[in-house]
C-alpha cells in the first residue's frame, strides 16, 4: 500500500475551510484530521502556507478532435499534461458522431485516442443525426457513464439539428436522467450574416463577431429552455457568453426549472476589443460564441456571484496561430483571407485556475468555497462525478492540489505544456498558482516537473446528473 501525508495545508471545499492533515491510501483519502502520524514509508508533503483544494473538473474540452476541416492541436497526452500542470485532474471531453453512423463508432475512436490521458477522462456525446437507431444508441451510452449529450444549434450542414430532432433527443435523455448540453446560437441566421459579410469583402476576424450578435445567442438559448421544459430533461448550456443567454436561464431557473450554465475564463477577462489586434492576431480570440463587449462580462460575473451561472471551464480547443509541422489543418492560418474559414476555437485548459482565483477570488471578491464550487465541485455533481470527484472527503479520489494563494507570476505560451503555440493570456500577471498535484494519490505534477505519465489517466463511467 503506498500512504501519502499532506500536513499543515488550508483544505478548501465548496463548504468548508479548515487547517488539517490528510492521509491518502493508495489513491483514496483514508483519513482528514489534525497531527496525523506518519508510519515510515509515508511520503510527507508540508503544505503549510498553502491551499489544498480537489482537482479541478473541466467538462468542457476538445482533444484530439478531428472535425473535417480542423483538428484540434493537443492530443490527450499533451492535452491533459497540461490541464494537470494548471491543476485539473478530470476531463470531460466531447467525443462526436460521424454523420450517417451510429453514435457507438464515434465513442470507440475517441477511446482509442483517450487511451494517452494522463488525468482522468469522461466523454459527453455528440449527436448529430437524430433517428431511431441513434436515439436507442443514447439510452445505451447513458448505461455505459456517457451520460451527457451536446447537439447544437448553430454550424448548419456541419453540426446543427432542428428544433423537432433537439426535442426528440430531450426526451431520450430525459427517460434516462441524461443532461442534454447545447450550444446555443441561431445557426440560420448567423449563416446568412456571414455570407453577406464575406460577399462584402469584410474578411478580417473582427466580423467573426459581428456577425454573430448576442441577441442570436439568447434567441437560442430561451429557445432550447424552452423545448427543454416540454422535454422534461435537465440542460446545460455550454460557453455561454451573452446577457440576453443569462437573462434566459436565469428566468428559467426562477421558474425552479433544472436549466444550469457555464461561462469560460476568456469571456470573463477578454472583450470583442481583442478581434481589432494588429494584423491577423484577432484571429486568436475565434472562438464560438465570440467575445462581447465589458457589459456582457459585468453581467457574467453578477450571474456566478448569485449562482444563475454554475460552472466555469474553458472550452479548450486549441488551434495554432502559426502553421506548425502537422500542417495547416492545424492553425488559424487557414481563415487569413477570410474570417469564416478561420478554425473556432481557442486554448485554456493550463490557465483555468490561476485566472479564476485571480480574476474572481482576489478582484472580484468570490469566497474560496465558492472558487471550488464552480471549477470543481459543480461541475463534478451536474455530470455524476461527486463525490468521487470535486471534494476532499474520507473516500474520495484523492486528487488534491497544493496552491499558492500569494504567488505572482506571468502567464507565457512558452512555459505552457499544450502543443498550441499561443495563449490568449500572454504576459498577464496572476497570483496565486499551482504547485503540486496529486492524481488518485500519485504526485504528477511537483512545480515545474512532471511526474505523470500517458495511459495514466483513467475512463470514467459517470453516473446520471445530481441536480445542484
Ligand atoms: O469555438 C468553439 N467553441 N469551438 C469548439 C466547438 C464548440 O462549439 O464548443
Ligand atoms: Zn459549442
Ligand atoms: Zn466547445
């Protein structure tokens, strides 16, 4: 049995904040309390000084995805090696149905491509055909712990589904107590901005967000509310980034309908000012939904203050900005003439952390409890992880991380561990990071060395939604 002792350090939970000892066996915590012994082969870390926090839970990545005219740059290895060195240790990843096959395929090839996790992984499942073999496919995948699915409503001919297809897909997921998670836009009639923006010879990546106007967001987003409470299933709405999305859930949910949302650190901290950079490096900030304006953000952070907005993760979905060896598939390049074709995404899983305590803890005033509530403990519950995931408790995966409140230093691509090569944070200051991490009791990341290794990263068989 190998026996971990973490002293002194300040446990932080969604609930509590106290000075203890943990003990760690094998990879659960065994024992939470003061002056613990160490038997002789423990290994002794002191965290005095220190926060020790749970893992953080990121439900909202792309790794490794392939989706027909760009893949993603991060493969799981460098993907998670890099969620674990900003203090994640569990993933939730989108795996994708390939138009015209049924969705089990689809979840085999993203196995085979999880396999190099070094944290742990869960899948959510992506449908875009809705027919009968696909919706029976849903009723199986939710007995297998894929119990979260994404359809969308924007991307038409690529990944959007009708309204009547979404509604079907509900009420499957609402007979087996599946979440539906939605990205919520007007796909039609973004569609028909893009093509007038283009055929006026507005190219550059600023019209990526012109075009895709908040109002079209929240349209969507009280639309999905809406078949979602005929449906009777639980809905997640994913990246949210506009009042007018906000507004609709935060009336939903004061209806006491099971409507939650996440937001992501680049709406929070960024603004539609960044698609003016010089030259192409707009085209750092293209992500969908886009970037708004500081009234959009004031209104996030209200919404994480009153719990109207639940979980923050980061939509990790890393392009390069500059084509790199694996080719053009692979960078943001492919959109210079024309903003369109610029590949929607962006990177963030490393740096999740230390903005949110940052941004929200230090400059916004979120209590600790709360920092923990919505980049792990949250997220764990709402995607049937908790309590093995999202808290320091006597039986919980002991994946723990030992945090620096006071340390100041500056965010760089260059010392990041994903494979893209820029950061939408580059030479921003911080305080507070991330010092060790445990994975299932095994330090993987000890400062700057890594410790872990690819395959270690486990799957997880998520069990239905516990509602928050
Ligand atoms: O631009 C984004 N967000 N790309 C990832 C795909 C998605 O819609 O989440
Ligand atoms: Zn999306
Ligand atoms: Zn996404």
């Amino acid at each position: 049995m190998v026996s971990t002792l973490i002293k002194n350090g300040r446990i932080v939970t969604a609930v509590d904040e106290y000075t203890a000892d943990i003990l760690i066996e094998d990879d659960r915590v065994r024992m939470i309390g003061r002056d613990l012994p160490a038997a002789d082969h423990t290994q002794v870390h002191d965290a005095r000084g220190l926060l020790v926090l749970p893992g953080g839970v990121d439900v909202h990545t792309h790794l490794d995805w392939d989706f027909g005219v760009a893949r993603t740059v991060d493969t799981f290895g460098t993907g998670t090696k890099a969620a674990a060195f900003g203090g994640t240790t569990t993933v939730v990843d989108f795996a994708n149905q390939t138009r015209g096959e049924r969705l089990r395929p689809g979840l085999e090839n993203w196995r085979r491509r999880a396999e190099s996790a070094c944290v742990d992984v869960g899948a959510h499942m992506i449908v875009l055909d809705v027919n009968r073999e696909t919706l029976a496919d849903m009723t199986i995948l939710i007995q297998e712990g894929v119990t979260s699915f994404k359809l969308f409503t924007a991307y038409p001919g690529v990944l959007m589904v009708d309204d009547g297809a979404l509604f079907r897909a509900m009420r499957v997921a609402a007979a087996g107590g599946a979440m539906i998670c939605i990205h919520a836009e007007n796909g039609p009639v973004i569609q028909v901005l893009v093509e007038d923006a283009v055929a006026a010879g507005q190219t550059a990546p600023k019209y990526h967000a012109l075009t895709r106007p908040s109002s079209m967001e929240g349209e969507a987003t009280h639309r999905a509310i809406r078949l979602a409470e005929l449906a009777a299933t639980p809905l997640y709405v994913v990246h949210l980034s506009a009042a007018e999305a906000l507004l609709a859930v935060t009336q939903a949910r004061d209806q006491g309908l099971p409507v939650y949302a996440e937001t992501c650190p680049h709406y929070l901290f960024l603004t539609a000012a960044d698609y003016d950079r010089p030259g192409f490096d707009g085209a750092k900030y293209v992500m969908t939904p886009p970037l708004r304006t500081p009234a959009h953000q004031e209104a996030l952070w209200r919404g994480l203050k009153t719990d109207d907005l639940q979980v923050i993760s980061t939509d990790h979905c890393p392009f390069c900005f500059n084509e790199q060896p694996y080719g053009l598939k692979f960078s943001k390049q492919q959109g210079r003439n024309d903003f369109s074709k610029i590949p929607n995404g962006a990177p963030g899983v490393e740096t999740r952390l230390p903005l949110i305590f940052d941004g929200g803890v230090k400059r916004q005033g979120l209590s600790l409890n709360r920092f923990v509530e919505l980049t792990s403990t949250a997220p764990a519950r709402l995607f049937g992880l908790f309590p093995r995931k999202g808290t320091i408790a006597v039986g919980s995966d002991a994946d723990i991380v030992l945090f620096d409140p006071d340390e100041t230093w500056t965010i760089r691509a260059a010392e990041g561990h994903s494979r893209v090569d820029y950061t939408m944070f580059e030479g921003r200051s911080v305080t507070g990071r991330v010092k060790k991490v445990f994975l299932r009791g095994q330090l993987i990341v000890d400062g700057p060395e890594w410790l872990g290794k690819e395959g270690m990263g486990e799957f997880l068989r998520r069990g239905v939604s516990g509602r928050i």
